[in-house]
C-alpha cells in the first residue's frame, strides 16, 4: 500500500457513509466500528489480470472501467481519492460492501481456499464474494450500489442456469462453494473440471472413469481459449467492476483464524438479530465465517494426549514426603510405607497405519508428516509405520522426530481391509494409533488403544469403523 494519509477510526473519507450505516442499522452498520479505516493516495493494482474477451465482446460501458475507490485486506478498508468523487449513497453502497467482505473474512478465505486447492484464479473468486455481498445489501433502499453490481441470483442464472430468489440463493450458497461451481478453467481445482472431480473421490472406478471421459469432453470444448465456459461467463459478468479484496493482512498468523471467525460471526449474528428488518444483511448467510479448528493443532493435542507419560505408584520407591519424615512421625513412631510416583512407562509409543489403495495429495502428505515427526520429537516416542492395502506390505520403525511418510507412494483405486494393518500394530503395543486413509474398507478386528482415522476432506462423508475421525483439509 503506498502513501497512506490517515488512519482512523473516525477520521477518513468513509465517515461520512460510516455514519449514516450506523443511523440506519445501528447494529449491522456499527460492523464498521470493528474495521480500521485507511485513506491512501493510490490503491494497488488488482492481482488478476483480464482474461480474453470471448468474440463478439462488446462493452456494456461506453465509458472507461470504473475507478478502484475502496478496497480491503480482510483487517482495514482503504480508500482512494476516487471515493470522494461518488455521491453519498454511492458511498454507503461502497463502504457497507467492504464491511461486509471483511464481517465474511472474505480476504483470508481466498488464502485457505488457495492453500487447500493450490490455483485459485482471484478474479473469479472475487466475482463470488462480490456477488454474495451485493446480493445481501440489494433490498436496502438508503444506500446504492453500482450500476455495474454482479448479484448472485443474476450470477447463477447466467452461468449455473439456476433460478433462485436472492433470499433463497444467499441460504444455500457460500464463496467457497459457489467458487468450485463456476472454476471450470482447464487446469483449475474447481467441482467443475477434472481436477475438482478428481478431489471429490468418486467411490468406484466407473464412476473415476465416466469423469475423466467428461473431464476429456470439457478440454475439447474449450480447446485454445484458455478459460472454461463458466469462468469466462463470469469475467463477462464482472468485466467493469474491479477486484477489492487485497492480500489478506493476517495471513501469516493462521493460530488466530479460528478464534477471528468465530468472534465476526457473533458479531455478525447478534447485529442482525438487533436490527431485525433494517439489517445490512437480507437474511444470515450460508456464507457466514466457518469456526474451525485448523486439523493440525487437533491432531497435535491428540496425540500429545495419548502419548503424555502418565504418572503412576511405585512400591518399589518411597515418596518424597516419606523420605523427609525419614519414615517417622513427631513422636518417634515409623510411619507405614507410601509409595512413590513413576512414569508408567519408559517410551511412548506411536504407530501409523498407512493405506496406499487411496490418494493423498503430495502437498498434504507433507504437512501430515511434518505434524507427526514433531508431535514424536516433543513427546520422544518412537515412530511405527505400517503400510498396505489388502495386506500389509511393509514396516519400519524411527527414532523420534524422523519418519519416510513424505517418501510413501499411493497407488489409488482400490478397496482396504484395515484388519490386516491393524493386527500388524497390535504387535507393538502401541499407547495410540493413527490410521491415514480415505475410509474406503473393512475392520474385523478393534485394537484395545485408541485408533485416530486420519482422512482427506474428500472422504469426510464417510464413517470410521471405530474411534475417532479427523479430517485433514
């Protein structure tokens, strides 16, 4: 950001609008008090570039593009001196956009949907979000949106062929959602080609084969153009609205997110129920931020957990207060003996299961790893790692801190019996397991320690056999 001129709370050139969001809708309108304001002398230029015009393109605008006046990095809103220029309901209209994008944490969810699916395109992304937010403000009639505004029931009518009231369309969709929707670009992650195919996991090989035949169809279709059918349906849509959602300004501090989500969505919730009818919200969004604990930190507590030493009596030692007494008390008499507290056992034990008939992105493959080598470093138990799929394959056992889980290759396509690598565990008598696999499979046999079934987000619909399922997303 270059040249910032002021910050404030108070101080800027959206106070004006800030106050008259706050006379109407005292509770949605107040969101903005939550929000630093920045004035700046320039806004950078947006991070996605125009795709190319499908033929036959005519502009819809017989002036230029409309200027980039606010935009926001999930934590502030930004101003240009093009703000001042808008009328002030144009201005409302402008400022409770942006509120709202940084109320939906809009910003830092393109970061996790980038993080989860590895190309995101921005542009297309922000067309969602932006398309969310216009929706939930459209009915209100003291402020204004462009005339250039994407809503969401036009959106979904045009590129989906669906017909949906704006209340209806804002109950079912969210950006993440709506986004894998309409990213059908060759090569995208979206449900729409055949990565997004790919991710939903289909549970039998008919069902792999019929995608790839429609995946393969798809690329035909839009050979040459770069850009699938849908997304270039959508840069049309969007093509004189300029992207405003910046680089997410947390993104590196991914421990606050959830207690942030969780903290904007009350926020959010108890603002609506305040204003009732006047609210800056149509109804409560599907899109609201999602609460959720990053799968990291809940495997780490886990198994830090289950491979703790827990303390337990020792007969054969005395107890610190008995060895101070010298085992007597004040008049001279011997005390009966008490038992001292060891660690019930000398080395913790840790085995991983492993199921290579499934698939697990390289990606997420590595920070699995990362999590169970430093969970057995700190906990200084020592690694177990059994692989197979109808049968076991192969074990070896690691120090702590060190595991060849980054080295392991999935095969994919086929079915699991569990049994056979969880009777091979059994054999080192682990304190907790962990079983990574897509839950596609059979367990005949249940150990007598705890089994964690780590499975990828696309197998989250499926049902462990026993114990406990986290998903790795």
């Amino acid at each position: 950001m270059t040249s910032i001129q002021s910050v404030s709370l108070h101080i800027h050139r959206g106070t004006r609008a800030v106050q008259k969001m706050v006379e109407y809708a005292p509770s949605t309108g107040g969101l903005a008090l939550w929000i630093q304001h920045v004035d700046v002398a320039e806004l950078p230029a947006p991070e996605s570039s125009p795709a190319p015009r499908p033929q036959g393109w005519k502009a819809r605008w017989p002036d230029d593009p409309e200027p980039l006046a606010a935009a926001n990095d999930g934590t502030r809103i930004y101003y240009a001196p093009a703000f001042e220029a808008l009328s002030l309901p144009r201005q409302i209209g402008l400022v409770a956009h942006q509120v709202l994008h940084v109320a939906l944490r809009h910003a830092q969810r393109y970061e996790a949907l980038q993080r989860l699916l590895g190309d995101v395109d921005h542009g297309l992304y922000n067309t969602c979000a932006d398309a969310i937010v216009n929706s939930s403000l459209s009915h209100l009639g003291w402020l204004e949106l462009s005339p250039r505004a994407v809503l969401l029931e036009s959106l979904l009518l045009t590129v989906l062929r669906q017909q949906r009231s704006a209340g209806a369309a804002l109950l079912e969709w969210d950006v993440e959602r709506l986004y894998r929707a309409i990213d059908d670009r060759r090569g995208g992650r979206g449900w729409g080609d055949s990565g997004g195919e790919r991710r939903e996991r289909v549970d039998n090989q008919r069902s792999r084969q019929r995608g790839r035949a429609r995946a393969e169809d798809d690329d035909s279709d839009n050979a040459g153009a770069g850009t699938g059918i849908r997304a270039a349906q959508v840069r049309a849509l969007a093509e004189d609205a300029p992207p405003d959602l910046l680089p997410a300004a947390d993104a590196g501090r991914p421990e606050q997110a959830a207690e942030q989500a969780r903290e904007w969505r009350e926020r959010v919730t108890r603002g609506h129920a305040g204003d009732g009818a006047h609210s800056m919200l149509r109804q409560l969004l599907a899109d609201l931020p999602k609460v959720r604990i990053p799968w990291e930190h809940l495997l780490r507590t886990l198994l830090t957990r289950g491979l703790s030493r827990q303390p337990g009596r020792s007969w054969s030692r005395p107890a610190r207060s008995y060895i101070a007494n010298q085992g007597r008390a004040r008049g001279g008499q011997r005390l009966p003996w008490e038992p001292g507290i060891s660690s019930a056992r000398a080395v913790a034990r840790l085995v991983v299961m492993v199921d290579v008939s499934g698939s697990i992105e390289p990606d997420l493959m590595g920070r699995f790893a990362q999590e169970i080598e430093a969970i057995s470093r700190r906990t200084e138990s020592a690694v177990t790692i059994v692989i197979g799929d109808q049968q076991v394959t192969g074990v070896e056992t690691f120090e702590a801190g060190r595991t060849n889980l980054r080295e392991i290759r999935f095969i994919g396509g086929g079915g699991t019996d569990f049994a056979p690598l969880l009777r091979e565990a059994d054999r080192f008598r682990p304190d907790i397991g962990v079983f990574l696999t897509d839950l596609d499979g059979s367990a005949d046999f249940r150990p007598n320690w705890p089994v964690l079934w780590a499975v990828p987000g696309a197998a989250a619909h499926r049902q462990q056999p026993f114990g406990r399922k986290l998903v790795l997303d």
